[in-house]
C-alpha cells in the first residue's frame, strides 16, 4: 500500500535552507551542507545518483528513489528548476499550485494540482502501490493538516544554522503525535522516519 513520505535534509535547529534562498541560490548561502550526506559536490542543484554513496545513505537514497510519484510545492519545484521534468525515473510528478504553470515549465510527467488532498490522492494512485515521495515545508504543513501525509523522513544533519528556512516555521497549534519508526545513523547524518500517528 503507498504512502506519502516527506523526504527532508534539516539542520539539528529545524532549518531546510540557510538565509537567502532563492532562484539561482535554492538552499541559501552554504546551505549545500544539509545535501552534503548524498552530494559530492557543493552544487546541490546537480542531478546524482547514488554510485557513491555507500551503507545507509545509499539505502536512504535508494529508498527515496523507489517511489512511483512525487508532490511537490511550486517555489519547491521551481526552485530546483523541475528536475527538468524528471524527478527519477520518469514517475509522475504533482506540483501543488493556485496559479497555473510558467510555459517554461511544462512538462509530460508534470501536473499542477491546487488541492494537497487530491495532489496525494493523484500521486497515490499513479505511484502503483509505490510510496509517494513529498518535497516542501508548505506542502508537508498542508498534508499534515489535512491528515494525508503518512510518514516523514528526516536526515537529520549536525549543524546549526541559525536562521533561514524553518520545516515547521508558522505551523498552526495543531497537536500531532508521530511514532518514531526507525533511526539509523550514517556518516555526519542521523535517518529519522515517523509515521504520523492517527487522531482518536
């Protein structure tokens, strides 16, 4: 059965990008380190593959990569420049938008969704029993309070940054349990996976 999972890199103060984000600067100034783990350079803009990584981190990589679909928030999507319309291995992706698409960003295997419960619930069923693989700090905020997104994949990455992008920054006061899964450690990175406990 597919699930949705937030896959995320933070830093251990919550940040998933350094100050000054932007295009042409998507994790903000030497925000790269939270990439570091799976990178093996500073460009984390760079496509990769896993060839060399090694132990968990190629598993965690792996992982990630077996999804049959992505959901992505827009500036997330645009930010990373749309993969270039293929996130991995072609899968469907499903880009959470109010607005419609730039021409510059139209591809086969991209459809723009305004809704995050039917973003998920699309990706769901063309992931073909696959995991769902979300992308976002705004679009796993929205799936949270809608109660679709499942699990949550955390590298946890020993830095402090001090500021810029909080995953959880101007959440609302809802309570939200999680279950911790599993954690396992690989090299300057620690792999934390809840599953998001349901309300009752």
């Amino acid at each position: 059965m597919s699930s949705s999972v937030l896959y995320m890199s933070m830093s251990l103060d919550g940040f998933i990008a350094a100050p000054n984000d932007g295009p042409g600067n998507g994790l903000g100034d030497n925000g790269h380190r939270l990439h570091e783990w799976f990178l093996t350079n500073a460009d984390a803009g760079r496509r990769e593959t896993t060839t060399h990584l090694a132990g968990v981190n190629r598993d965690l990589m792996n992982e990630g990569l077996a999804s049959g679909a992505v959901v992505v928030g827009r500036r997330t999507f645009e930010l990373a420049d749309g993969w270039g319309g293929d996130h991995h291995d072609g899968v469907p992706i499903f880009v959470l938008s109010r607005q419609p698409p730039e021409t510059t960003m139209r591809w086969p295997l991209v459809t723009y969704v305004s809704d995050v419960t039917s973003a998920i619930g699309m990706a769901k069923e063309a992931a073909g029993g696959k995991d769902v693989l979300v992308h976002g700090a705004r679009t796993a905020q929205l799936a949270l309070r809608a109660g679709v997104l499942d699990e949550l994949q955390i590298h946890l990455i020993p830095v402090l940054l001090g500021q810029g992008r909080l995953l959880f920054d101007g959440m609302q006061a809802d309570h939200i349990e999680l279950e911790l899964l599993r954690a396992l450690g690989g090299p300057d990175v620690l792999h934390l996976r809840y599953r998001v406990r349901a309300e009752g």
